[in-house]
C-alpha cells in the first residue's frame, strides 16, 4: 500500500472532461484535496481547466504517483509504460 503523506504530484491515466466519467470526477476529487495534477489524456489539450499530455513519457519526470482510471486492457500497457518511463509507484 502506497502512503499518501508525502504525495503531492499524481498523473491520472484516463482523466476526462466528460462530467459522466469516472477520469472526470477522480481529477475533481484529487484536485479539491490539494494534489498538484497532471492529467494524461490523448485527445484534450487540457482536462478540468489543467493542461494534459499526451502519454505518460511526456509526463515530468517528478510526478510521484500515477494513477489509472482506464479499462485492464490498456492499464497494463500503460503501467508498462509508465514502468519504462522510470515510475515505479502506480
């Protein structure tokens, strides 16, 4: 289990501008609880008025956290990603 004590900075895989998704309302959540954001989303420019990128290798490489609302089929490739990116806390 991650502590989430000294975690500031958290990418969402799968984060959305669409009010419906749970990508939307995870990134409402964490950004009213304080975390610096950093949305990956490959379609918007921005999600949730916070600017997006386009995969997780274009993510700073100081995120601390990466978190996944997306189906198992691409979290796995993501988490593989985000892997050889040089995260290691998903």
């Amino acid at each position: 289990m991650i502590n989430l004590t000294n975690i500031k900075k958290i990418a969402l895989i799968g984060a959305s501008n669409n009010e419906e998704k749970y990508g939307y309302k995870i990134m409402k959540n964490l950004i009213k609880k304080g975390f610096e954001m950093y949305p990956v989303n490959p379609k918007d420019e921005e999600v949730v008025g916070v600017k997006a990128y386009k995969k997780i290798s274009d993510l700073p490489k100081d995120v601390q956290l990466i978190v996944f609302v997306v189906p198992a089929k691409i979290g796995i490739n993501s988490a593989k990603e985000a892997y050889e990116s040089g995260f290691k806390k998903l």
